[in-house]
C-alpha cells in the first residue's frame, strides 16, 4: 500500500512538474484588439506593422505568441474579439480602436484578471486606481487642455464640428475642450441621416477662420477639410491626434493653415533604428498605432523577462518601474496613465 501511495506521489509529482516546465516554456500569449476593418478602422497595416516591427528588432520576441483580433468597428465584435482571446488563455491585451468600442470591455478586465493596455483609449472614464487598466496614450483630459492652451494664444474664436461616429471620445473632447478654451465656441453637431456630411457641414459653416474638426474618420476630416478651403482658402483647420498627419496630407487639395497634434515621444528620429527600420520597410512614417503597439510590447518583454508571467506581478510592475523604451523613460502613476506629452504644429 505504501509503495503504490509512493508511486502515486512520484507520478503527481512528475505531472505538476511537466505542467510547470511546459508553462514556462510555452510562449506567453498577447492579445491585440484593433480596428481593422469597419467604419471605426483606423490606419489598417500600423498595427500589424508595429508587430511585426517588434519581432524582427527584438531577439526575445520568439517567447510571445501575438494573437491579433479585428473589432470590426462595432461593440458586438468587440466583445466576441475579447472572449476569444480570453478563452485561449490571453492574460494581456492591447487595444487599438477606440474608446467607445472599449468601454463595455473596460469594466471586465479587472473580474476576468486581465491587463489592459491602451494604445488609442483617451475617454477620461478609464481614469480609475485598480482597474488593470494603463494608458500608454494620454486621458482625453490632457489631450484637450493642450490643444485649447495652443488656441487659446491663436484665436478668440473658432468653429467646433462634432461627429457622431465614436461618441464617447467625441463628446468628451467637446466638455474638455470648452473647460480649457477661453475664446468663443460656435459648434454644429453631423448627424447620421440621408443628408450627405458636405451639405450639413454647408448649413453649419458661417465663415469662421479657424474649425477644429472633432471627426473620428480621416476620410472625412479630409473632406469637410477641402470643402471649407474651396470656401475660404485661408481657413485655419485642426484636426485631433488620431488623425494621421501625413496620410491626410495626401488628400489635401490645400495644405495650408492645417493644425495637428502629435504624440511627442513618437515623433520620428533619423537616431532611433525604429523609425529608421519603419521608413525602409513600410516607405512612410509610423503613426501613433505602429510606435504605441511596439512601445507596448517592449514594455510587455521587459516586465515578463525580470517579473514572470503572473498577472499580479505584471500589474504591480507598471506602478514600481521606469521602463527604458526606443522611444525614451516611460512611467505610470497610481491612475495607470503614462507620461506622454503632446505637442501641436502646422502642416506645411
């Protein structure tokens, strides 16, 4: 009896055993939510493009198993995106769309003991101690208060388009915006409905020089862009920081007198391999979804090569840490927020 009771424990013990070298052995799974398709997509390939940066420039990328999942542009895909991922063992995921497609995700990380790390979340909502939430970009707050403070020195005076693909973002940049504007705010709100964007964005427009366009889409900010120009080429026209700069620039008739912001972290370097690499491999410069997937991943490698795949530890460390990325010191406070900056410039 007590042989077999020995045999018994030496076979347990050899199965935990097994169990173990193979956890540590087996790559650690990654999610990526993205908007890869729908009306919410963003630049398609920069996310994609990010990964596949990381592993060619970092040695250590064969320990992880990336899983890629499209939102489709809508909650319902979102959530059949997250519990996919969840059911294949994924402890972390990175999120590439937007902050209305996130929010009925955000409120399950921390019951479904899951990291969240946003890319492209700025909803001032996600601001919260011990969600398992971090923000690599900034809350729409000081998104907000940065581009106002600009205008403030600029005009006392513009004209605010509100779109209303991505709500929760685009109605929170309005509150913000006005709380740090102080000039005068005339704004007109596009609807969904059988009257084209143009002939709304007609009825709205009353000959202001300066139109900060909350529009979720570069397609139309490109659009109602190139419309105000024909009307008052000297127009003044800001566009968010999702709005890639240099893609718009391509369907620009004028280019003149347009206002961007952009991530200061992620502004390319002839120093960095990075941007060096991207440039050679993809012939443009990376947006915001290419530098915050692969300064998301560079972080993710760090904490899982010093601190272990174990989903507390992961957590504590975004509080303890400075990590040293490509793209400079990066660090969270008690909220998770990092302490990115951005700046704003004319396109030229």
């Amino acid at each position: 009896m007590k042989k077999n009771i020995k045999i018994l424990s030496v076979f347990l013990g050899s199965i935990i055993l097994i169990y173990i070298i193979y956890s540590i052995m087996e790559p650690f799974k990654i999610g990526i939510i993205a908007s890869l398709s729908g009306n919410e997509a963003f630049i398609i390939s920069d996310t994609i493009n990010g990964v596949e940066l990381f592993k060619k420039l970092n040695s250590n990328s064969k320990n992880f198993k990336i899983i890629i999942e499209d939102d489709g542009g809508n909650i319902k895909d979102t959530q059949k995106a997250f519990e996919k991922l969840k059911r294949k063992g994924v402890r972390v995921i990175l999120f590439d769309s937007s902050s209305t497609l996130f929010e009925p995700i955000y409120r399950k990380l921390k019951d479904e003991k899951i990291i969240g790390i946003g890319i492209s979340i700025t909803a001032d909502k996600f601001k919260n101690k011990n969600d398992n939430f971090f923000r690599l970009n900034i809350s729409n707050e000081n998104e907000q208060k940065a581009i106002a403070k600009y205008l403030n020195k600029t005009t006392d005076e513009l004209l605010v388009i509100k779109d209303f693909e991505n709500p929760l973002y685009i109605n929170n940049s309005f509150v913000n915006f006005k709380k740090y504007y102080n000039g005068k705010i005339y704004y007109g709100v596009l609807k969904n409905s059988d009257i084209s964007i143009l002939e709304q964005v007609k009825n709205i427009y009353e000959g202001q020089n300066f139109v900060y366009l909350l529009i979720n889409s570069v397609t139309n900010t490109a659009m109602i862009a190139n419309y105000l120009k024909s009307i008052n080429k000297d127009v003044y026209i800001v566009i968010t920081p999702w709005i890639d700069k240099n893609q718009l620039s391509d369907l620009l008739n004028v280019k003149k007198n347009v206002i961007y912001s952009y991530y200061l972290r992620y502004k390319p370097r002839e120093d960095v391999e990075f941007f060096v690499k991207y440039k050679e491999l993809y012939q443009r410069e990376p947006t915001i979804y290419a530098c915050g997937t692969y300064e998301a991943l560079e972080v993710i490698s760090k904490i899982i090569k010093n601190k272990g795949r174990e989903v507390n530890a992961i957590r504590d460390s975004f509080f303890k840490y400075r990590f040293k990325t490509t793209f400079g010191e990066l660090s969270f406070d008690e909220y998770g927020e990092s302490n990115h900056t951005i700046q704003l410039g004319v396109l030229e």
